[in-house]
C-alpha cells in the first residue's frame, strides 16, 4: 500500500499502516517524535505499537544527533535464518526430541553457558577479530563493566520475551532454521545507562518527552554511547552466529544420516543505528522495531509462534529510509494477553507446533499479534516475498 503521510511538527509522519487503527498512546508518541529539532524524516512500519520513548515499528532519520531510547534496550536485537536441504519427507513423526535437543545446546531465558563458547570448534563462525571484540569490552562504559563473565557467557544464548528458536517448513516442503535474539544481558545494561546520561543532559530538559533524550554530535556523551552501541550491535551479531552454528550442530546430529547441507545464512538487525545518506545528508537512522530493506538486502519478518514468517527482499523505498516491518507488531501488552488467554487457548493457537504451552509463555500467544498476512500486504512496497516459513518446532524461554 502506499504510506498515509499525517502532519507531524517537524517532519510529516509516513505510515504503512491504517492512522485509524494505531493506539492513541502510540500515535501521541510519534507525533512527540516528529517535534525533536534534529529530526529529518519518521517512517512508521505496519507492525507500530507503544514502546517506550518511540513506537515499537518506526524509523527515525535524526542529523547530528542519536535517540537511545529509539533503538531500545535490545541494541542490535535480529534474526538469522538459514535453508537446509532437509526437506519435510525427512522429518520424524515426534519431533520433541529435536526440541529438547535444542534447549539442551542452547541456553534460554536467564541461562547462560557453563564456559564460554569457542568459536574455532564451531562450523562456519568467523574468528577473525574475536579477540579485538573482546579487547574493546574494556573501553565500553565503566558502570558495567564488572558484566564481562556474564557477558561471555550468555553469548551464544537466547534470553526470553519474544525471543525464538525455530525449526521451520517453507510452501515447498524445505526445512529452515531461524532465531531471533539480541545482545542480551550486557546490551540492555548499556542502554539503560546510556538513557540516563542522556536524559540528564541539559539540551534535553525541554523536550515533550524526556524519554526521547539525545545526544549531540561532537560531544563526549555521543561519542562513548557510539563506541557502547556500535559493540553491542555487534555482540548481537555474534550472539547469533553462535546459536545458529550450535542449532546447525544439533541438526546435522539429529539428522546424521541425511547428511544436511546449509545454505548461506540470513541476519538482520531491527533494533539498531545505521549512518546513511539521503539527499546528500548524512543521517544517523534509528530503526526500532524495523529491518534495513534497501534494493536487494535479504531480511526476514517473523510472525509469531503458531503463524506464519517471511523471508523477504527489499525493495530499496527511499520513503521508508529503504526499512520495513520487524514482524506482526504485538496488538495487545503482554499483561493484557495473561489476563485474557490461558494455556489452554495457547494449546489451541499452537496445535500442530513442538513448543511450550504452558502459562509461562501464554503472553507470546498468537492472538496478542497482529496478522501477519495482513502486516505483508500493507508493505507490498516496500519488501517481496522470497519465501513464507511455518514452524513445526519453537523454542522459547
């Protein structure tokens, strides 16, 4: 669909969705956005919904300055994808055992390896500058450094929330893997830091929401929140190139004997800070909630975990700031969703899916998303469909 531009202060506000049916509190708080004087351009993807400080789904061209809030506590927060040879002929009728396979090799919620993880004895994880990475934790901010076992050893794990392992069927019957995770413990605790310092910043006093705090270029606080967010999207990075060679190692396990090939694998962030340029002007592009999706980049928008996902290609929309959605966008909060449905409902919305069904993640049920057939069809310009995924195994924190 083409975008619904609505007046905003600064800046008109472009959105792929419907302005009618997005919630008022979020709509307030893209208008508040539109009014920060450094702002260039807002683009609202269809899966928008509340979040804190900017909308969950927005894309936020700011010159000269970042919003930390904006990029959220997740830093570098994405999805890697991979298609196997494996095909559904290959696949055992109970499929529980592959689960507890996978949870077994890869740790979820709070849970973190015993040791940290060696690249060099994984498949295909690129070591080179693994010890420059790591040699760079020492100049990120002092408040958390005392974090680096933790750290260490929560890289290459999956955390909780929306959060997912999956093992997946595309419409011809090929098996994929997909995740999605970010830079867990260490990335939040940067982000919050970085969020206080920069609401305490006197050129910030004066903003409609304090929560849309920035930092300037050409200052100290810009350049230590930079070096923080640009380590930490790439802790995300890693995080999920471990889980995904692990997963890999599960499946050429479980499946020995049809000896699996995988193909290339896919990954995008959709919480992160890109320098990009539009018009001859040099942006600092904050995507919340949303993937890169310039002319030919591969991405994917995952639905929920009994629905389906996509794996896409953009379509190079310099309207969008070349993005487009993260996934379904949840439609209600996680409490809202706990107090409505039950595990059973849960059970129901997940028939067909190896996964839990129990209370503990009836607040990631289906309903609580938006549908994401109808999330796809309000991006068709934005993104083509390479490939539409159903899980047949998910695993969650």
């Amino acid at each position: 669909m083409p975008y619904t531009e609505i007046p905003g202060a600064n800046v008109p506000i472009r959105m792929w969705t419907d302005p009618a049916t997005v919630e008022g509190v979020a709509m307030q708080q893209l208008r508040n956005v539109a009014t920060l004087p450094w702002i260039k351009g807002l683009a609202v993807m269809p899966d928008v919904h509340y979040g804190k400080g900017a909308t969950v789904g927005s894309v936020i061209a700011l010159h000269g300055a970042v919003c930390p809030a904006a990029v959220g506590v997740d830093i570098g927060c994405g999805m890697s994808a991979v298609k196997t040879s494996l095909t559904a002929n290959d696949l055992p009728g109970d499929l529980s055992r592959l689960r507890s396979r996978i949870e077994q090799a890869i740790p979820v919620g709070r849970g973190m390896h015993g040791e940290p993880v060696d690249p060099g004895r994984l498949h295909g994880v690129p070591t080179a500058g693994w010890d420059d990475f790591w040699a760079r934790f020492g100049g990120v901010a002092e408040a958390v450094r005392f974090r680096e076992d933790r750290a260490r050893k929560q890289m290459g794990s999956l955390g909780s929330g929306n959060h997912f392992i999956e093992f997946c069927l595309d419409e011809a019957g090929s098996v994929w893997l997909m995740l999605h995770s970010g830079s867990r413990n260490i990335g939040k605790e940067l982000a919050e830091y970085h969020i206080e310092q920069a609401r305490a910043l006197p050129h910030n006093q004066g903003l409609v929401d304090r929560d849309l705090a920035v930092f300037i270029a050409g200052t100290p606080q810009m350049a230590a929140y930079r070096n923080d967010l640009f380590w930490a999207q790439e802790y995300a990075r890693h995080n999920r190139a471990l889980m995904m060679a692990l997963f890999q190692d599960v499946v050429r396990k479980e499946f020995r004997k049809a000896k699996p090939v995988f193909e290339p694998v896919i990954s995008c962030h959709h919480n992160y800070v890109a320098e990009e340029t539009y018009e001859g002007m040099d942006l600092l592009v904050t995507r919340k909630g949303a993937i890169r999706a310039g002319s030919g980049d591969h991405g994917i928008i995952p639905g929920s975990m009994g629905t389906g996902s996509y794996i896409v290609r953009g379509l190079g929309n310099a309207a969008s700031f070349n993005s487009a959605s993260h996934g379904a966008g949840r439609r209600m909060s996680r409490n809202a969703a706990k107090k409505r449905f039950t595990a059973r409902d849960l059970e129901e919305q997940t028939r067909g899916v190896e996964c839990r069904k129990d209370s503990g993640v009836v607040d990631e049920i289906p309903a609580a998303y938006k549908p994401i057939e109808q999330v796809m069809d309000q991006q068709r310009d934005l993104v083509e469909v390479v490939a539409k995924l159903k899980q047949v195994v998910c695993v969650k924190g």
